[in-house]
C-alpha cells in the first residue's frame, strides 16, 4: 500500500540519527513576514499538547441574560416544526431545551442548556498550525474580542405566512438567512439577542466615543461619559427548523461587533437586520483570507504556518475613534473566528462515535479534535512513538489522531448531534455537567437527532450523511490475497493456496505499477500505469485468474511524482497533470510538491473538476480496460492547510471535504462502468449480474464519506499486540467507525508498520499475532492479507505449512457466514447498520456493554466474536449481556447466559486455542444454524 512508506523512512532515519526538519513561521502583519528555522538531527520526542482558546472557565463566568419585561419573563413553548418545541424556561437564570411532540419514551430532552449559563459564545483567535508529511496540529494563541455574556431579546415562531408576508419580522428571517421553500416545515424559530463584554477596569482610560458625542455637553456628561467603559457587543441570530421527522438542523449566525458604552443597553443594539451581517473573505494574492479571518504563509517539509485574524476596512475606522494608547493595542483590529456552542449533560452520560477512532469507543471527559489527517506511528504506544516523533516532528501521533473523525456523536442518554461544514472542530468533554463545542469559524450549522435507541440514531444520522451501495458479491464471497512481487511470485502463492483449498475472491498486486530502488528502499512509482516489466504477461494472468473466479485488485492515490527516473515509462503523468493546470499549488501558483520519504509529491486538485474527468478517464478507467475489478484508494488526508484550490475554498476545511472528494471521484468511475454495462446489456438483451461489479476502498474519511466510499480499511497499524497503535485498536476502529457511520470496514490481516532495528526497536509480525489478526478479520466485511511495509521482516500466511493451514482455516470460517453477511451488507445500505457492532448499539442499558472496547463485538445480532488480543492467551472473558439470552459456543456447543434466574449479565471463562476463537451464535438463530452447519461442511468443525 506504501502509505506509511514514512515507517520505513523512520526506521532508517533512526540509525545515524539525523534527519532535517524545516520549519517555517509565518506572522500575519500588514505584509507577511517569514522566518526559516532548522532542525538538525532531532526533534523533540514529547511535542507539547496542542492547546486550544480557553475563553472561559465553566463555572458561569459566561452568563445569560434575558429581557425579563418580554414574555421570556415566563416559562413558554415554541414549536419547532409538527414534531418538536422548544421550551424556555427563565426560573434558573434562564435555560432552553429542545424536544420531541410527544415526549420520548425516556422523557428527556434531546439537548438543553446548562441554566444560567450562556450556550452561544464567540471569539477572535490566532492560531499556529505545524505541519509533518501529513501530520497537523493547530494550536491557538491567546483569545481576543471575547464576550463573556449572552443576552436573549427574542423567541419568535414563523410561519409560511409570517416568512411571505412584509414588515420588520420576516427581516428578522433573512438576518438569520433563512430561505424558505415548498418543502419548508413551518414554523421555523429565531432566537436572536447579543453577546457582549466590557473591558476590565484599567484597560482603557475612557469610553472615547462617549467623550466625542458628549463633546460639546456639560463638564458632568463628560464626566460621566470618561467614567464609562466600552462594551464590545454583536447580535446573534440561531435559527432551528425540522429537516425530517427525526432531525432539527440549527444555524448561527454572527453580526459584526462594534463598541458602546458601558452606561447604555448593549441589549438594544446593533439592529437585528441584516446589514450586521460578516463580511465575506476575499482571495489575496499574497496571502489567503480564510473563512478563519487567517492567513496562510507556504512552507516546505515541516512547517509552522500562523493563522491569525485580518484586518478589515471597518474595523481600522472603528479603532480610529478610539484613544492613542487604546489605538496601539487595536492596531489589527479583528473579526471573530471562533464559535462556542456550550450545552447540558449529565455525569454518568456516555459519548460514542467522533468517527473511526483508534484508543477510545466512549469519550466522557475527553477532548476531541476533529481533523483529517496520518493517524501515526504508535499514537501513545512507547518506545515507537518516542523514536517516531524523535525523527519527524509530530509523527507518532496521539490517541486522537485519526485518518477518518467526524464530528458527530450519539450518548447513553440516546442525545445525539453532528455538525455540517467542514471547518476544523473541537468537542470538549472535560466538564462532567457541560459540553462545548469550539467551531473554528463565524458561523455554525449542524443537526439535532431524535431516537430512542442507537439503532435509531444511527439510522437517522445515515440518512442525511449518506450510505454505502451494496458491495458486489465476489468482493465478500472469499478471502482478498494481498501479494507484490510480480507476475512469478503470484503464481507460485496461487499454486500454495490451491494446495490449502483456500477460498479466495481476488488477488490484490499493489506494486501493478512497478517498484522504485530508493534511499530507504523499495517504493511504488506514483504513475498509475501497468509496469510490464514487473508483471510480464498480465493480460494471461487475470484471465487466468478469472476463470477461477477470481479477481484482480491494485492500488492508487491522488497524488502524482516526476518520472524522470524511469525511462521505461509510457505515460508522464505528473507533466499532464501539471500543464492542465489540475494540482494543488503553492503561494506561486506552481505545483505544491509535499515530501513522502524519498521523493516529493504533487496532489491532485480535486476541486477542479477538470481534475476529476482526467483522473477517471486516464488513470481509473486505464486500470480497468487492463482487467482490475478493484482497488485500494490510498492516501486523501494530507492537503496541506495553506494551499491554493481551484475553488478558491479556505484550505483548511477543503483539508477535511478532500476525502470525500478522493471517494466520490472513484466511486464515479465505478457507477459509471456498472451504468455503460446495463446500457450495452439492454441492446444484446442480456441479463446483467448485479453481483458483478467494480469495488474500492479507502482509509481516510470524513461525515458524508459513505455517500461516496464502497467500503473502508482503517490505515497502517503497527506490528504488534499495543492497544493504541496494534491489533487492538484495529477492533477499536473497526467498531467506533461503525457507530460513526461507516458500517463496512476492515483491516490489514497482520498488521503493517514494521520497524526492525536491532536491539532497541524491533516491531516484526510473529506467526501467533498474524494468526490472531487472520481470526479476528475473519468476522469483517473483508478478510485481506497484507504483507506489510517490511515483508521480509514479517511473517506470511505463505511462510510455512502451519501459516497456510491456519489461513485456509480462517477463510473457511469467513466463508461459512457469507450469506449472512451479504444480508448485513444489504442492511448497511439501507439503514447505515455497520456488519461488525458494538454491543452499545443493541445493548445501551448495560453500562458493562458501554465500557467495552476491543474486547468484545457482535457481528449483526446473530454472532458475538471475543477475540484473543494478547501474547500467549488461550483463554477469554466473555461478557453476555443483559436481556440477550442465551448464546451457543460454535465449538463446544455449551450454552451461557442460561440457568436458573440468570436473565444476563453474564460472565464467563471460555477456551480460545489458536484456531478456535471465542465465537458464539445466538441460541435457536436460524442464523447459527446455518453458520454452524457451513463449518461442519467446510471441514472446520
């Protein structure tokens, strides 16, 4: 796969412990300045925490007030939609909460405020954002323009005719820009009012526009007018509407801030219209205006580039008025980039989801970053991620690094939310009474869900992001061998697993390009051709291959390198690439070439649409007229944050859509193909095979990825039995993916990352971590082989009689469930449902079942699996929930759960030799039945 060819790179880089590191430091000025600074030799290998704004403390610093003369002086309900209402509720200092007409069964709201306390924020941050061949850490500087108060002036409940008809109540609707249509549900709700703060005591001599206006008064009205402080203010607008039946979508809005004076009434201005509405950001040609009111320097292999806010026209008037010494410290004046959304929960609630995470499943007290980027080499996992971080800044990664997060969750208290966009996020936790999310932008759009199990959660949260198709059968209906080598090499294991009657579905050849001789080894050639040196007689090959019913898959990314060294090439795609003008560029309008160990790569713009058309028409549509069914989709989370798009986007959000961009250009490809073969079908009157089909898969992802991906495999984990970073987090990603919205994953069979360095670091797969990993995988979607980045260093499912047995055992055992799983897949298309589950999503009750991480997990509802995870265990813990029954063990045929007043909640010591993991059906299941009996005819029993 060569995507961490960085592994490798590590690996050697640690041996004359030199590596250089540039790092480039932008500081947003009135003209950008740079400084270049170089690592020799070392990094630091305990980069500090990414700090994020801390604008406030959590203990009502941010308070809410309400006009206590309107009717917010009374309890009252505002419908929302035919489906929910809000309620507000001013006995506790003033609270709302959101719910569903008629209550849920569980009676509680689907999200509330913490009373008293301010649930809208904003602020103007300067953010620094480091960056290391696809690692990213935004760190904030200090908070300005912070309001620490919320006013709410207005609740009003519009209908169709309230939004048709004129007059000052329907500008209301358009400052909050709401635009309705036919399929609109009335009412829509407007809550409006300010957020405000006043400068502390000190901070400046005078209110200066006071003095101006009071200039020609009395010596007592200038007196008091010097007295008073300003009050920074802005109006707000938060607009709900009913999207579905199980969905509220709300929206902010924030107007532009100005300063009065602390002796007037914030509350009654700037107007609610929408003249107070931001100013939009505009493209430079020295520096990028991003949605974050930034600016971004370009710089080269490790880079600190600042992100800070810039100055508008508005803004130097306004400080104009200020005093001397009050105009220094607003020199660049600001505009907010940074949202606070700040929210009730309770203390035993519990968080899943934020997309495919690697060391969590339930995040209480935790604080997420959402953002797309490399996951790292041993994320925790010592003493790799020390030597990682030690030779390439920041690529150990961390517990929260991941190659697919979204931001979205769903809790224990079946409370559920996502946002829209795709700006950079942070959900924190940490509080056990409160969340708050931080939006790094000017506005804010997400949903609210309702439903009153996970199931239905998850189910509504799919329909809108999107859902995978169902997946040809010859995909799912054996194992994928995963080889390199050539055309000989392949033979010769295909010859070995016919020996083994090995059930497989397709032979997956990542080197079909060819392979590199560099510094640090054997790499791909980046140019998307069929390299025919490497595998001579192809054609003969896959066809052979096929007339046993069996395919051939490859690989790809979105990124392009000069073939200056390869004289044999046929094509030069990065120069096509190039003069079409379809890569990302840099600050001078040229090719952005990013390091990748030992060679720099170009990046697709994928904005472009011109990219998209020659991407499938020269590269994905070239592999498959040479026979390829399937292929990895690599890579698709490393655009850099300071790039120029074609869009003209905010790099930094375009950074998360891109791996939605990199699916749906191959997905097109594939709907395209199957569409051309109905076409041609329909006019020879032919049947078509619905089972037939083109398949991808990808790593990196975001929210609405399964709009577009067919199927996901979770990265490059490490050789080796760590939580973080090896076997056990593959199960944690797997299952935290599948409540995240991504219901067909898999992983690497074995792992990885190798790192072989005698005597200190030395992470090689042994033959008892490949077979676990063979059996674990043999309940997923996919059960794949890799031989990891260090073939030679790992053990194969080739290298002995014993490995080979042992896969074909393992095959075996995934192809006796086939036809249940090709019902999941079906359901995963339907109703987002992921085929291997977190007991969470059957059993939410059971707060065993919502401590759980890769010890256990269902596979649909039919198949428990507890997979051995450990060095040397021939034995597990099997935990059988509460209200499941009774469970059947495949191999022994013993009940548990059963017994007199035994109703659940069970648990039990069970045998797990190598070749018999724990697996049980549920007892009675027509399912287990037929899963058993497959075994028994497949000779496994």
């Amino acid at each position: 796969m060569m995507a961490s060819d960085r592994v490798e790179s590590t690996a050697r880089a640690l041996r004359p412990f030199h590596s250089p590191v540039r790092a480039i430091t932008a500081v947003a000025m009135a003209s950008l300045k740079t400084a270049k600074k170089h690592h020799a030799r070392l990094n630091n290998p305990f980069p500090r925490a990414v700090p994020t704004a801390a604008i406030h403390d959590g203990d009502g610093a941010l308070r809410l007030s309400f006009a206590s003369t309107s009717k917010l002086a009374h309890a009252h309900d505002f419908p929302v939609g035919t489906r929910f209402r809000l309620r507000w509720d001013p006995s506790r200092g003033g609270e709302v909460s959101l719910s569903r007409v008629p209550p849920s069964s569980g009676g509680g709201a689907m999200w509330e405020t913490v009373p008293g306390v301010a649930f809208l924020s904003v602020a103007s941050v300067a953010t620094e954002a480091d960056e290391c061949r696809g690692s990213f850490a935004l760190r904030d500087g200090g908070a300005r323009l912070v309001p620490d108060r919320q006013h709410v002036d207005k609740i009003r409940a519009f209908y169709r005719c309230d939004a048709e008809a004129g007059g000052s109540e329907p500008d209301l609707l358009r400052a909050a820009a709401f635009r309705p249509s036919d399929a609109t549900r009335f009412p829509v709700l407007v809550v409006t009012g300010l957020v405000s703060a006043a400068k502390k005591a000190g901070a400046s001599p005078s209110c200066t526009c006071c003095g101006l206006r009071l200039r020609a008064a009395g010596r007592r009205a200038r007196s008091a007018a010097a007295a008073a402080r300003p009050v920074l203010s802005a109006r707000y607008w938060i607009l709900l509407e009913e999207k579905s039946d199980t969905q509220v979508r709300f929206s902010v809005k924030i107007g532009d801030y100005q300063w009065t004076c602390s002796h007037a009434d914030p509350a009654k201005s700037p107007p609610a219209t929408a003249t107070t509405t931001t100013t939009t950001p505009r493209l430079h040609r020295a520096s990028l205006r991003l949605r974050l009111s930034a600016r971004v320097q370009r710089a080269t292999t490790s880079k600190r580039t600042r992100l800070a806010p810039a100055p508008s026209r508005e803004r130097e008037e306004a400080s104009a008025l200020l005093p001397a010494p009050e105009r220094a410290e607003e020199r660049r004046p600001e505009e907010f980039n940074r949202v606070f959304l700040t929210y009730a929960s309770s203390r035993d609630e519990r968080f899943f989801g934020f997309g495919e995470q690697f060391s969590h499943v339930e995040f209480k007290r935790k604080r997420v970053p959402v953002l797309v980027q490399e996951q790292g080499i041993g994320r925790g996992d010592q003493p790799i991620t020390f030597a990682a971080n030690l030779v390439s800044y920041r690529s150990g990664g961390n517990w929260s690094t991941t190659y697919a997060p979204s931001p979205f969750y769903m809790t224990s208290k079946m409370r559920s939310l996502y946002l829209e966009g795709y700006e950079y996020s942070i959900f924190d936790l940490t509080r056990p009474d409160r969340v708050q999310i931080q939006i790094y932008g000017n506005s804010v759009q997400g949903r609210i869900l309702d439903g009153d199990s996970p199931t239905e959660l998850l189910t509504s949260y799919t329909e809108s992001t999107g859902r995978p198709p169902v997946l040809p059968r010859w995909i799912t209906s054996g194992a994928v061998v995963g080889m390199q080598g050539g055309t000989d090499a392949v033979r010769r294991v295909w010859g070995q697993l016919k020996d083994y009657d090995v059930p497989v579905s397709a032979f997956w050849l990542q080197d079909w390009v060819g392979q590199r001789k560099t510094a640090i080894g054997s790499q791909l050639w980046w140019n998307w051709e069929l390299d025919d040196a490497h595998y001579n007689g192809w054609n003969d090959l896959v066809d052979d291959l096929r007339s046993h019913g069996i395919r051939t898959m490859a690989y790809c990314n979105p990124c392009l390198v000069p073939m200056d060294e390869k004289p044999s090439a046929k094509r030069h795609l990065f120069e096509e690439a190039r003069k079409l003008g379809i890569l990302v560029r840099d600050d001078a309008g040229e090719p952005y070439m990013m390091p990748n160990t030992a060679f720099d790569v170009a990046m697709l713009d994928l904005t472009n649409p011109a990219a998209h058309a020659w991407f499938k028409s020269t590269v994905l549509r070239g592999m498959v007229d040479r026979g390829v069914s399937g292929w990895m989709a690599d890579f698709g989370e490393g655009l850099p944050l300071d790039a120029r798009l074609h869009s003209g986007e905010d790099s930094v959000a375009a950074h998360n859509r891109y791996p939605e961009l990199w699916a749906r250009v191959n997905r097109e490809i594939a709907d395209e193909w199957r569409a051309s073969r109905r076409r041609a079908a329909a006019e020879s009157d032919d049947i078509v095979d619905d089972d037939d089909g083109l398949v991808f898969f990808v790593r990196s992802g975001f929210r609405e990825s399964s709009r577009w991906a067919m199927l996901f495999w979770e990265g490059d984990q490490m050789v080796s039995w760590q939580a973080n970073d090896g076997i056990k987090s593959s199960v944690v990603g797997l299952l935290s993916g599948g409540l995240s919205g991504f219901p067909l994953n898999h992983s690497d069979a074995g792992g990885y990352c190798t790192v072989d360095l005698p005597p200190f670091l030395r992470y090689r797969r042994s033959e008892e971590l490949l077979m676990r990993w063979m059996e674990v995988n043999a309940f997923t979607v996919v059960l794949r082989t890799h031989e990891g980045n260090r073939p030679g260093s790992n053990c194969q499912f080739y290298s002995s009689g014993r490995t080979l047995a042992h896969f074909a055992r393992c095959a075996k055992m995934y192809k006796a469930w086939e036809f249940y799983r090709a019902r999941l897949v079906g359901e995963a298309a339907r109703t987002g449902l992921p085929v291997a589950r977190h007991l969470f999503l059957h059993y939410p009750a059971d707060e065993r079942v919502q401590a759980l991480t890769y010890q256990q997990f269902l596979v649909g509802t039919e198949m428990l699996v507890v997979p051995v995870l450990d060095k040397g265990r021939t034995a597990v813990t099997a935990y059988f929930p509460a209200g499941a029954g009774a469970w059947r063990h495949v191999w022994s045929g013993n009940e548990y759960g059963t017994g007199a007043g035994v109703q659940g909640g069970f648990e039990a010591q069970v045998e797990a030799r190598i070749g018999y993991p724990a697996v049980f059906v549920r007892a009675g299941s027509s399912v287990g039945e037929r899963f058993v009996s497959n075994l028994r005819n497949l000779t496994v029993l």
